[in-house]
C-alpha cells in the first residue's frame, strides 16, 4: 500500500482509476469510501518519505537479501521485478499519461537498491564468502567502465538487473530505467485499449568520457529489442569521421550507409558536437541534415543516440532547428566518486586475478578520492582508473623480477611497493593519466 500511494501521490492527485485499484487489491471483506481511501494514500506517502532501512520499507525483502547472502541465490532479484512490474500496473490504473509516476517508480526503484546496498553491506562480515557470490557489483559493475561487445541475448529483466547494478551512475540509471517504464506503460495502455501518446526515443547522453556511455547505449539497444521496439538490438558506433565525406556528395552516402547498417538498433554517435567544426562546415551540415532526414524515414526501427560533453552538445543542438525537436530525453552521466573509482580497479584486478594488500587498498582508496577532488574538465574517469591499473602491473612487474621463483601469491598480489609511484610524483596530473 505505501509503495503503491507514493507513486499515486507523485502527479499532485488521486484519481478515481486509482481509488479502484486500491480498492482492487484490498483483502476480501474489506471495504472503504473512497475519502477514506484517499486519506489513506496521502498518509502512506509521507510515511515512504521516513523510510531509511530496508527493514523498514520492505521487511520481505529484507528477509530476501539475508537469505541471498547466506546461500549465494538471487531471489532478491525476482522481487525487484516484481516490485516494478506492480508499478507500473499502478501506473497504468487510470487513463492518464503517468511522467510523473513513471519517475517516480524510478526514484523509488533506485532508493530500494541504495537501501539494499547498505543492508548487504551491514551483513558482509557475518555471511563472509558468500556475499562475493550473491552480490552482484562485482560482475556486472565493469559494464560501467568498458565497452565489451555482447554477442548474447540476454532477457528483459537481466538487462534491467545489469543496468541497476552498474557502478555509480545513478541519475543515468534513473533517466534510462524511466524511459523503459515509459515504453512498457505505453505497451500496457494499447493492450488496455487506452489511448498512448507517440513517444521519441531518440537520447542525449551528455557527460565526460570513461562514465559508461557507450556500455549503457549497448544496454538500451537491448532492452528496446526486448520490448518489441526494435528487431535487432544491435549497436553501431560512430562518430564524425564515418560520418562526414571529403568531397561534396560523399556525406550524404556515408550517413545513409551508416543509418542503413544501424537499422533495427541503436546508432550511436560520440563526440557528435563534432560533426559541424563551425558555421562554415557545409560537409558537418550535410551530414546533420541527412541524419534527420534518415531518423524521419527510419522513425520505427532506429534510435539515435548522440553523447558528448554538456556544454559541446547544448551548441550542438542549435546547429538545426529540428535537432532539439528530434532529442527530447537527455540522459547526464556523473563523474565517479572516489569509492567508485576505486570499485572500478577492484573489478579489473579481480578481473585479471589480482588482488590488493590491505595497506595497498588504503593508499589506493586515498588516491583516487584525491584524482576525484581534483579532477578537472576533462576529468577520463575509468579510463584515468584502467592507466592507473596497467601503470601498477608495470612496477608490479619490475618488483616480481627480483624474487628468486616468485609465488602464485606474489605473482597476484599488488603490494604498496606497486604503487609508491602515485605518491613519489609531485604533479598529480601525471598520476591521474596513470603515467610513469
């Protein structure tokens, strides 16, 4: 009832479509007025607000997690899907276009997972080994951090779960896991036989490099193909080089081709601030008209994708004056914070069968809430983290040379000695850039 009511309450009314489904849901023999009801959901509201364990929000799922922990299952998981599937029925209760519940949703999706974190986070010593298995940051997290192509096809639901356990990223996350609710709201509404207003699919995604961009374009592509949306669900990268020709008349052929390959998916454009230098780049124009024109004549089995720095991609879309009319959702990645840096190089260690003394780990985590501190406008985020990673098995490299036949342990250990050159250097650029 209080998850239902805080979605209800989140447009500023109750109406009578959700009354009903309240009404609906109640046990059998229980029966109130519809004032009553209302007073009820607006009660319920406020108390989600107070709510700040997951043993208060949700006590199953609490229960859920404990028991994930101690036996290395999932069944968390199945919850979080069915918590958002009863969302998005409680969305879809009246015939209003639910914006505001389908963020919402979102919101309080994302606030069950921090909640869920905390709790996990609470039980790690007692569940020991088991928690490396059934928390799931460690395996999907790198997603966030590098682009792998996915030659699977993995079902709704798993996309959904890997996009939530992603490193950071969390108004990123909030921003996509609203436009899929939108989309299965809207698929809900025509099945209903409600009316559903045309949405565009077409994104901004507007950050600095290394934040996972391009890993979570792969994850739309996917998703939009398990939702009927597009039959492929592939995605094709560009960006202005495979886009723009040398001669007049070249641009124009290389975005058809481009668009043609990208059909049923996702094209996805990097640096696309870049297609037009200046006012005086007729080739970069072309090559913008032609894209709309492409996205115009594709609209039901292509979505574009463009990314790039914010204030690069804001000029951008005033180059044409369909290009703002054609993005309507902007999607903002964060900078990753210290803590999330460091996550990022226990992946890739754990990745590549490393591990990090405590003392290394402690010096390591000093470090990067420093680089985080610092960072600048450029700031490379996991790929500054990846130059740090390849840096250290550098000088690990160099250390191992001088034991006489080295251990397995000593061969996985990164150790302080491994790292003593984040500190020796007196400019902190050059150990943001991982050089040495």
């Amino acid at each position: 009832m209080i998850f239902a009511s805080k979605i209800m309450r989140s447009d500023g009314r109750i109406t009578d479509g959700e009354i009903n489904f309240i009404k609906s849901i109640l046990p059998n023999g229980l029966h109130f007025q519809n004032a009553l009801i209302s007073n009820l959901i607006t009660d319920f509201d406020k108390t989600y607000d107070q709510l700040d364990s997951v043993d208060q929000a949700l006590p199953m799922l609490a229960a859920s997690i404990a028991l994930d922990l101690k036996s290395g299952t999932d069944e968390t998981a199945g919850i979080f899907k069915d918590l958002e599937e009863f969302g998005n029925l409680v969305i879809a209760a009246d015939s209003m276009r639910g914006e505001f519940e389908v963020r919402q949703l979102s919101k309080m999706m994302a606030k069950l997972k921090s909640l869920e974190d905390k709790f996990r986070a609470l039980h790690r010593q007692q569940f020991g080994a088991a928690v490396k298995q059934a928390v799931p940051e460690v395996q999907a997290a790198p997603r966030a951090a590098m682009a792998v192509q996915d030659t699977s096809k993995p079902d709704l639901d798993t996309l959904l779960t890997e996009l939530r356990t992603m490193i950071g990223l969390h108004r990123a996350k909030e921003e996509v896991t609203a436009a899929t609710n939108l989309v299965r709201v809207r698929q809900m509404r025509q099945e209903a036989g409600l009316p559903a207003m045309p949405m565009t699919l077409h994104m901004v995604f507007t950050g600095n490099p290394g934040t996972g961009k391009t890993t979570v374009a792969r994850l739309i592509a996917q998703i939009y193909r398990e939702l009927g949306l597009l039959e492929q669900g592939h995605l094709t990268e560009v960006d202005r080089s495979g886009l723009v020709g040398g001669y007049v008349g070249q641009t124009a052929l290389k975005v058809q081709d481009v668009v043609q390959e990208a059909r049923g998916g996702v094209l996805f454009i990097d640096e696309a601030y870049a297609l037009k230098a200046d006012q005086k780049d007729s080739y970069g124009q072309e090559a913008i008209n032609t894209l709309l024109k492409s996205m115009e004549d594709h609209r039901d089995d292509l979505v574009v994708i463009v990314a790039g720095y914010t204030e690069q991609m804001n000029a951008f879309l005033e180059t044409n004056p369909g290009l703002r009319s054609r993005f309507n959702r902007y999607v903002h990645f964060d900078d990753y914070t210290g803590d999330e840096l460091l996550n990022i190089f226990t992946y890739m260690s754990e990745k590549n069968g490393y591990a990090s003394t405590p003392m290394a780990n402690y010096q390591l985590k000093a470090h990067f809430e420093q680089m985080y501190a610092g960072r600048g406008p450029n700031f490379g985020n996991a790929r500054d983290v990846r130059n740090v990673f390849e840096t250290i098995l550098k000088h690990q490299a160099a250390r191992l040379m001088t034991i006489h036949k080295p251990t397995p342990e000593d061969l996985s250990f990164i150790d302080l000695a491994d790292i003593a050159w984040l500190f020796e250097r007196s400019g902190a650029g050059a150990a943001q850039k991982g050089r040495a």
